[in-house]
C-alpha cells in the first residue's frame, strides 16, 4: 500500500543535501523562514530541505530540486534579536509534486519516496564493500590531517549506511543529490564506491608526497 501524501509541506531551500537519519544545523535570520519555523514549532509539524536548483538561499525566491528530505527540529534556540538557532533531524525523502507561493516561503505537495532492495544479497555485498572503503578512507584523511581517533562507528543497516556515507563523502553537492535521488540501495551503495575509490587515490597520492618530502627533510622528526 502506497504511504499517504504529505499537503502543504513547508520547503527550506539550502545549497547542501540532507540525507535521512543525519541531523543539520540551520542559522534562521531570513523573517520568510523565521514565520515558517515558528509555525512549524506550534503545529509540531517538519518541514522538507530541498537542494537550490538554481537561485540563492538568502533573498529572491530560488527553484528547487524535486526531490528532498523531511526534517524535524530536534534542538531549538531563540536569540534575544529574533535569530533562531536549530538542529533538524532528516527523516524520508520525498518528491515535489506541486509547488506553492502563496506563503513567504515555499511549500509544496510531496510524496514520499521509500527505498528499493534494502535487503538483498547483493545490498549485502555492496553494503560490506562501502563500508570498508569508507573506513580505508576515513584512515587516510587522518593520516594525512595527522589526526587520530580510536575507531569509527558506522551503520550496520545497508540504507543506513548509504545515506551515512552520502552526507559525509567529499563530493560537490549535485552528486550529493544524485545519491539522494538514487532509491535503489545498491546502486546508490555502488555509486558511492566509485566515488570513494576515487577519493581514496587522491589521498594516497597526497599521503605519499607527504612522505617523500618528510624523508627528503632529513628524515623522522
């Protein structure tokens, strides 16, 4: 049975993907998205964040992507000049069906989008193949960046970890949206290893220079 239509769902429009499960904090100064969160708090209601398609966050009205994430406020903090500062937790994706600019902000009917093969043996696979990746790379950044962390905790759920990996890969953010849109978990799990093999030879090459040119200084410090 198809999940109900969601009306008149409040859009914020922003130049970075939300993905469900990971949370976002938003800065509200714009009065269009301080009236929009205000009604949001006393109707206990989420709005969806939307890529801009084109346009800008602050300003005249910018053109959406149709595809987003329903988010919930999670944290909330009024400043003494009316600013807002909040913590929005993403929740599903949807669709714009229709847009909406009778209200200072946009709105918009959506509807929601579930993922496809979360559970196969070949999500299986590529969820394994990610999530090694992704530690492979998590090691090299902190190689290079000389950091270090104990360990890192990753999602055992193979959506859940496509969408863990979507919000922190390095990547610009239409290919962010390419994953969002992306409701197949293996192929989005399949894409996300392309692009972190590709991040994983970047870094080698640079951990690498690094160490030529520390040996090539005289040696361990």
């Amino acid at each position: 049975m198809p999940e109900p239509m969601t009306d008149r769902l409040p859009l914020f429009l922003l130049k970075t993907v939300l993905f469900p499960g990971m949370s976002l904090p938003l800065h509200i100064f714009e009065e269009r998205y301080k009236l929009m969160i205000d009604r949001c708090v006393e109707q206990r209601a989420p709005f969806g964040v939307v890529l801009i398609r084109s346009g800008e966050e602050v300003g005249a009205p910018a053109e959406p992507h149709d595809v987003g994430t329903i988010a919930r406020i999670t944290k909330l903090e009024r400043l003494e000049d009316g600013r807002i500062n909040l913590v929005a937790q993403g929740e599903r994706r949807f669709r714009i069906d229709r847009l909406d600019r009778s209200e200072p902000y946009l709105t918009g009917e959506v509807a929601i989008l579930p993922s496809k093969d979360r559970h196969t043996p070949e999500t299986e696979g590529e969820s394994q193949k990610v999530a090694a990746l992704y530690g492979e790379q998590f090691r090299l950044v902190l190689s290079v960046t000389g950091q270090w962390v104990r360990s890192l905790s990753l999602p055992g759920e193979p959506d859940a970890l496509a969408n863990f990996v979507a919000a922190g890969i390095e990547a610009p953010p239409e290919t962010k949206q390419e994953l969002l849109e992306t409701l197949s978990v293996p192929l989005r799990l399949r894409r996300e290893a392309e692009l972190l093999g590709e991040i994983i030879r970047k870094l080698t090459e640079r951990w690498e220079e690094q160490q030529r040119k520390r040996f090539a200084g005289g040696g361990l410090n």
